[in-house]
C-alpha cells in the first residue's frame, strides 16, 4: 500500500482519493479551497454525485483519507485541478503550474506523479517534466511522471472510474508501467498503455469526435426544422447502419470537458482545426437558436408580455454541474425580451440568476422550455403544469419529455430538431 497525496478535490479528484483510500492507500486529499477540506474532514461532501457521499464517508471514516489545504509527502502524487480555458481559449494551466509546484519541495528519489487532468498534448513532456528539471530532478528516472485521463460521464462517476478502460501515457514506459500497476488495484476496465503525449491527445479527441458528432446532429436538426421533418426519426433509421452512431441535436453543448477540450486544440494548431473550430462555433450557437425560436413560437401565439418557465441549468440531466450550461447563454438572450423563470431541482444557487421553485415558475408561465433532462421532469404531470400555466405551450429541446402526454393535456408542442 502507498502513501497518496490528491491534489484537487473536485467531481474527479474527490472521487479518486476516497476509492484508493477504501482500498487501502493512505491519501492526503489537497484542495486550495478551506471549505472544501472542512466539509470534507467533517464526513460530508461538497458536491452532488450518486454514491459518492457513502464512499467518501467510508474514505474518511476509515482513517485512510484526510483532507488538508497544503500537500504532504508521499510515494504518489495525482493532479486532478482545473484546466480551464482562458479567454483566449488556450487551456489554462495554471492550476496544474501552481499544483506541480506545491508538490516539488515535497518529492524524493522514485515518486510518482500523475496527471489525470484533461490537458492539451505535450503538457507532462514540455509543461510538467520542465518545471521538475529545473528543480533537479532527471525525469524518467529519480521521478516518474504520467498522464491517465479522466474519461467518467457525470453522474455516473463512481461505476465509470471503477468499470472504464484507461489510457496511460508515461513519459518513460517505466512510468507508464508505475502508474498501471496503482490503477490495477481499483480498476476493473482494461488499461492501455502509451507515451503521455499520445495519452493527452486521445482524450482531447474522445471529446472533439463528440462535439463534432453534435454539431453535425445540431446541422440535421436546423435542416429538419426547414423542412418540417424530424431530426430525431432520421438519426434513429441512419443510426440502423452498422457504422453510422450520429449524435442528438440539443440546445447546446455543455460541460467542463466536451464544450471546452476542442478549443485546446483550435488553439494551438489554428492552421489544422476548420472543423472543430466550425464544430465548436456551431454548438456554442444553439442557444441563440434555441431563443429565436422561443421569441418565434410565442410570436405565432400572439401572447403579449409572455412569460417563460424554463426548466434545468446545469449543463446536462441529473446533475448540479452547470459549467459551461447552454442555459446561461438562454437564459441570458430570453430574460433581455421575456419575464423568464428559472427552475432547477438540482442546482441551488451560483448561477448568477434568480432560481424559482416549481410552483413559482410555472404559475402563469405561457411556455415551458426544457433544458436540461433532468430524470425529475418525466415525473411532473402535463394536466397538473397546464392548469397553473397562462398558456399551454411546450418547447423540448431534448426530445425527452412524453410529447404525447402533454398534446393530451392541450399542449402545443414544439421540438427542437423538428419542424414546425
Ligand atoms: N468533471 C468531469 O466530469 C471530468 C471528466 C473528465 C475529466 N475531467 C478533468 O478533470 C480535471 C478536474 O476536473 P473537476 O471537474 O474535478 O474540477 P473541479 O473544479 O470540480 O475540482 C477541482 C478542484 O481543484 C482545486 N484546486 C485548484 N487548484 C489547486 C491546487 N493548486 N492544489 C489543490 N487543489 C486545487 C479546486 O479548488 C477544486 O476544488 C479537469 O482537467 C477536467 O477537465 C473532468
């Protein structure tokens, strides 16, 4: 068993330190944030996950994991940090600068660091291995270094970090090798092994294919819309073709990773990334679109002084994370030209806007606009919503609630992807 010191105690680096800590390591959990590190050391969590409030309780109740605003010595140290992007849309690496240098005073002959934030390609061998050079150490010998990609879906993190295959890039084969055999013991999925640049460019590409593959769905649905088709029908009979997986059309991309990660790369290799830079420009339009289209419906309806009730801000359904939500940019063009409500189960404050509850939202409310696909949506009644609304109008922009429910309840329908 090894000493672990898990520097960022976020939707990843949480997670991470309470499963090695229940299977045995001793782990530091690092955070900056002072509260981060009390809620945690009192047994409770700052952040919604399934299951995660149990396996971090056991993480801290079994002794294995404590939580500390400054790292301490130890055999292995894993970065789970920020890496945001600047408004330039390079990634921010400031957080893993500031992350590697905390730790360097602490490191001795044979440790291992891992870097497991998302991170553009040449971080551990031209951004990470640098800094530790200038502070004496030879790279690849007297300290390891890696990079193992998050690839966990939220939500459902805990089964991901346990069941998915991983990727681990060592900037010696050696390290690469260090870094599997920790991963063995809490992994269960098939681990592949790779130099670190490899490694950071597979998972930047993992995200781009998806945002891509959006943006081409978010194009089908525009097209659809024109030609009062459903968007939604042609994915699922082209999705028939065995090598054909299309994506869904939604009201945008969100998230801390797949809206994010491509611009690492339009960044760095302008000269190489028309697609993804168009991709990344499509996707972040929708929730204009989305907007326009919600001026438009209540336009045709003729309803003066409308009022929206829009359901869900975080960025996707059945969690809090609102990183990078479509609903901002919503929420931010409808609320200049309608009196918008904002109701969200999930998310409690942070947002910037004022939240309503469901009763205050939807009250007199002559359009219900579907954001995020939040489980508890399916369970509101359409006849319950319509008796307290103005007007019954319905704009999903997943294609998740019962359609046929709500035009039962006297909705009039509108999906985004399908034409009018
Ligand atoms: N959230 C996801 O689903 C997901 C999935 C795959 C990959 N990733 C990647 O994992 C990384 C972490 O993401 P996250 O969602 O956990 O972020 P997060 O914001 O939830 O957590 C990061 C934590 O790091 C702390 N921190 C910042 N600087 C620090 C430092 N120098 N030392 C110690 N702590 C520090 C912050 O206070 C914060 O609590 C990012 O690179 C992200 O792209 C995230």
């Amino acid at each position: 068993m090894k000493t672990l010191c898990v520097l960022g105690l976020g939707y990843i680096g949480l997670p991470t330190a309470s499963l090695f800590a229940t299977h045995g390591h001793r782990v530091t959990g690092v955070d900056v944030n002072r509260k981060v590190v009390d809620i945690i050391n009192a047994g409770q969590i700052h952040i919604e996950e399934p299951g995660l409030f149990t396996l971090a309780q056991a993480a801290v109740g079994s002794g294995n994991l404590r939580a500390s605003t400054t790292p301490e010595t130890a055999d292995v140290y894993i970065i789970c940090v920020p890496t945001p992007l600047t408004d330039e849309n390079y990634c921010d690496l400031s957080y893993v600068e500031d992350a590697t240098h905390s730790i360097i005073p602490l490191l001795k002959k044979g440790d291992l660091i891992i870097l497991e934030s998302t991170s553009p390609p040449g971080t551990c061998r031209d951004f990470i291995a640098p800094r530790l050079k200038e502070a004496g150490w030879k790279v690849g010998t007297d300290i390891h270094l890696a990079h193992c990609p998050e690839r966990v879906l939220p939500g459902q993190i805990l089964r991901e970090l346990i069941q998915n295959a991983r990727i681990i890039g060592g900037i010696t084969p050696e390290s690469a090798r260090m870094t599997k055999e920790l991963y063995d013991g809490i992994v269960e999925g098939p681990v592949y092994l790779t130099d670190c640049t490899t490694a950071e460019l597979a998972k930047i590409m993992e995200n781009t294919y998806r945002d891509v593959n959006i943006a081409l769905s978010n194009e089908l649905g525009a097209i659809c819309e024109a030609i009062d088709i459903s968007a939604w029908d042609v994915i699922e009979l082209a999705n028939k073709h065995p090598r054909v997986n299309l994506h869904l059309p939604g009201p945008g991309v969100g998230g801390h990773c797949i809206s994010v990660d491509p611009w690492f790369l339009v960044s760095a290799f302008p000269g190489e990334t028309t697609l993804i830079n168009m991709a990344r420009t499509i996707n972040d339009t929708q929730p204009e679109m989305v907007s326009e289209r919600v001026i438009d419906i209540l336009r045709e309806a003729k309803i003066d002084d409308p009022c929206v009730a829009l359901f869900g801000v975080s960025y996707k359904g059945n969690v809090d994370d609102t990183r990078e939500s479509p609903a901002f940019g919503i929420i931010e063009k409808l609320s200049k030209r309608v009196d918008l409500r904002i109701f969200d189960p999930h998310v409690k404050n942070g947002t910037g806007f004022e939240l309503s509850n469901l009763e205050e939202a939807i009250s007199n409310a002559d359009l219900l606009l579907l954001v995020t696909d939040h489980s508890d949506f399916k369970y509101l009644a359409p006849e319950e919503l319509g008796k307290k609304m103005r007007n019954r109008i319905l704009f999903d922009t997943r294609n998740f609630l019962d359609l046929a429910r709500y035009r039962e309840a006297g909705f009039e329908v509108h999906v985004k992807g399908v034409g009018d």
